[in-house]
C-alpha cells in the first residue's frame, strides 16, 4: 500500500470531496475524529501526528486495515477498504497494490491457486 500511496511526511493532499489526505500512507482525514476518538486525544493533534510523525501514520494505516480484515476476513478486500468505502473502487485499488507487490517481488508472488490471481 506505501507504494501505491506514495505520500511522504508533511503531505497534505486535497480530495475532491474536501477531504485530505495526509502522511507517507495518505490517511483519509475521515479518520482523524475516529482516530482521535478511540485513543482520546483531540483531532488537530492526530492530524499533526499523521502529517509529520511516521510511525504514527504507519500504525494508523495498520489499524484501518486491520478493521476492514476483521470486518471481512478477506485480504484483498480490506486492502481495497482501506482506500474506499465504494465496491468498485476498492477493486481498482486493490488490483493496482496487487500490480505494485507483483513489480517489487516478482511476477509469481501469488501463483497460479491464490484467491487475487484469479480476480
């Protein structure tokens, strides 16, 4: 997903529905009152946190996907969840980490029997 995101530290990049997307990972500022919710602290210092800090943004990235597996059980799905809540979306998405996994680790990575080598 960092390759696909290819955001970096500091970044804060409009969307067109007025949201931003911020960090390495482009955390969706969506989540920043949901973030900032579940760990209690107030939503301008979470999206500080998730422009400039890193880890923090790695972490978050890690919880979104996290949820979207726990709600699906299905990898490839909560890949695609974790950038989109639209169906088609998060195919397309999917689809392009899945080229980017191929590109880094080589064109078998999946096989020919893995679930997202047949989509």
């Amino acid at each position: 997903m960092r390759d696909q995101e290819a955001g970096w530290l500091g970044a804060e990049v409009a969307n067109t529905n007025g949201t931003h997307d911020l960090g390495p990972l482009q955390i969706n500022s969506w989540w920043v009152p949901h973030i900032a919710r579940l760990i209690g602290k107030p939503d301008y210092q979470v999206r500080h946190w998730l422009r400039h800090d890193a880890c923090f943004n790695a972490d978050a990235a890690r919880w979104i996907f996290l949820s979207g597996l726990r709600t699906t059980g299905d990898y490839w799905k909560a890949i695609g969840i974790y950038h989109s809540p639209t169906a088609w979306r998060q195919r397309t998405y999917a689809a392009k980490v899945a080229n980017h996994m191929r590109a880094r680790f080589g064109p078998s990575l999946f096989g020919t029997g893995s679930a997202e080598a047949r989509r």
